[in-house]
C-alpha cells in the first residue's frame, strides 16, 4: 500500500466494506501515525488476558471478556510503519470538526444518578474503598463525519496521548485518545502508570494543587500497582505522583519502571494489572462484579486495553479511554469517574461531560 492510498479517505472504507481488519495509532511523542493490516486469514479470538503469553500482534481487548466481546488480535506480519498522512485527509473547512463550543449537559439523567446512588450506598458502608463509574452517550452520525479525518485532528489537538484509529469485523470500528500506559516496554526495560485523580486545565497549564479526594484516588490506584507488581516479584523504581496532560483535562501520574526476566509471559502480567482501579475500583474482584452487576450497560472495549503486543520486540498497550464507537448511522462516546464515599453527583457528572467532550470536540456539529 502507497502513502498515496493512505491518504485517501476511500481506502479506510474500502477495508471495512471488505472487512479487512487494520489499525493506525500515533505513540505520544513520535511524529507519524504506524498503520498494520492483516491481509490474509480471520483475526484471533482469546478468552483469557493469561492467553496473550507468546502472541504478536496488536490487540483489542474489552473490559470484561465474555464470547460476545472477545479479545480480537490483528496478526500483522509486522508493526505498524510509520506514514506521513498529513495531506489530504483534512476537510477543506476544517473547523467543522474543530470547534472549540463544547455542549455539556448541566443536569444528570435520571439513569446515571440512580447508579450513582447505588455506588456510594456501596463506598459508605465500607464494601469498596473505590469504584469508578462510567457511562456512554449515543448520537447521531452526520455525512460529514470521517474516521479518518477525525484520527488526524486526534493527533494535532492531543499531542500528548496515544491516538488510535482501529477496525476487525468482530469489534467494529473504534477511535480514541487515552493518556494512560497500561504496560509498554521492551527486552529487559518496562513501565506501567498509575493515573487517577482529574482536573481541568488552568490556562492551558497544569494544575498544581490537588485536593485530597484526588490525591487519596491516586493513591489506591498506586498501591494497587505497586501490589500486583510485588505479587510477580516484580520491584519496580517509582516516580510521582505528578500532574500529567490528558487532552483539555489533567491527572495525577505515578511512573513505575521495571525490569522483566521473562517477556514470554506478558499475559500473566497483563492479568494482574488489568483492569486497574483506575477504571474498576477496590477490592478489584469485588469491584469488578459489582460494577458488571450494577452499571446498567455494557462498556464493550471502553476500559479495555489496546495497542500492539510483541513479546520478542517493541510492546505499547494502553487503557482503552476517551473513546468511541462509530457505527453506521450513530457514534458512541464513553467517560468514566473514580468516585469514593465522599463524591459528589454533581461533581462527577460534570467530570464525565468534560471526558466526553475529548472525542466530542472531533466531530461535526448537527445542522
């Protein structure tokens, strides 16, 4: 495939209609976007985080595994290879899908503050120490919408996430820009993160002072971390926490580096550190079901992780927020909050409606 056929808006659709699975994903800090394609064959289908011992490939995986939302692995011959796609892909009046008007919901729907009545019930008689809830928001599709072009207004607007554009018949397609490392690393040398705690940016600078209830969200996700690394014998160097960017919103970030005897066994570790109380909550098996049970809907890939796996090579998988699902005639958006005892409703709808707007703002407005 030429850098010409990358360029052309045609080509994505192409695939889908042939249902030929790709992925396109910018890595913070490099200048192009790789993009893979797996052009022989059906994807592989794994039930079990264990199961990605050994494999290649890159990888998307849902918050709860079932046999309707598998873990899907694109079998590339090779990683992604870097392309310039810069031209073309752009509508000519590009502020259609750069607006900076925001449209947020004031008041919570009666849905969201029925679960969230539910959670806290749960946090308040001590059952969980944390528990992140989330929720998703439906609209409709305009003509104007490209995939494509909204990938590459990702990678201009948040320079300092992982941006991804991905396709498998099994998943649909599905778009995104998520701050958090869930394990990237290779040969000897690994790091993970522990990100929680939200603020918005203050003059498109990082703030620096940070409540407690933030702080002691940080906290847990940390010592969770740090926990299941301890639980393989892992000792890692630690660094935070610190704030760190996430598109038009900050968190408080921990670095946990790492040396990795054996990277044949990446499965096993992406077991213990999956999902993270930062998108589950503590104590995590506990959590986990309680939120399955109580939630209201299903998260599908939102939460999950995502991103190229080699365990003889170059491995970068994150956590699969500030996302979306586009279908053929709407696009879904998901967001999500880490709520402990002391939360407030309001302030944790206001929270989600500002995730929201990070896949939000790379969309077309309705006419």
């Amino acid at each position: 495939m030429t850098d010409e056929e990358i360029r052309n808006l045609t080509t994505i659709d192409a695939f889908i209609q042939r249902k030929q699975p790709f992925a396109i994903y910018r890595i913070p800090g490099e200048e192009y976007p790789r993009f893979l394609t797996q052009t022989t064959g059906e994807v592989c289908l794994i039930y079990d985080v264990k199961d990605l011992d050994r494999q290649r490939g890159f990888v998307i995986a849902p918050f709860h595994v079932s046999e309707a939302c598998p873990i899907v692995l694109i079998q590339s011959e090779q990683p992604g290879q870097p392309l310039p796609i810069e031209e073309g892909i752009i509508p000519d009046d590009f502020s259609v899908f750069s607006s900076e008007e925001e449209s947020f919901i004031a008041s919570c729907s009666e849905e969201y503050a029925a679960c969230f009545h539910t959670f806290i019930e749960a946090l308040s008689n001590h059952t969980f120490d944390k528990l992140v809830l989330s929720r998703s928001l439906t609209i409709q599709k305009v003509s104007e919408f490209s995939p494509l072009a909204a990938f590459r207004i990702a990678c201009r607007r948040y320079v300092h996430s992982y941006i991804y554009l991905c396709y498998t018949p099994q998943t649909g397609i599905w778009l995104g820009s998520t701050p958090e490392i869930l394990l990237s690393g290779e040969k000897k040398e690994w790091n993970t993160v522990a990100l929680a705690g939200t603020q918005p940016l203050q003059g498109g600078k990082l703030p620096q002072i940070w409540d407690d209830k933030n702080r002691k969200e940080q906290e847990y996700v940390t010592s969770y971390i740090r926990h299941q690394l301890l639980s393989l014998g892992i000792r890692a160097t630690e660094n935070g926490p610190y704030p760190a960017y996430a598109g038009a919103l900050s968190h408080l970030k921990t670095d946990f580096q790492f040396s990795l005897k054996n990277s044949e066994t990446l499965g096993e570790l992406l077991n213990v550190l999956h999902p993270t109380p930062a998108v589950c909550g503590l104590p995590k098996e506990e959590a986990y079901r309680f939120i399955l049970d109580n939630e209201g809907y299903d998260r599908s890939y939102y939460s999950g992780f995502i991103g190229w796996l080699d365990p003889d090579g170059r491995t970068d998988l994150y956590v699969n927020l500030r996302c979306m699902q586009v279908g053929k005639e709407t696009l879904t958006f998901y967001a999500g909050g880490g709520l402990l005892a002391s939360s407030e409703l309001n302030d944790e709808w206001q929270e989600t409606e500002k995730k929201l707007q990070t896949m939000r703002r790379l969309t077309p407005a309705l006419s």
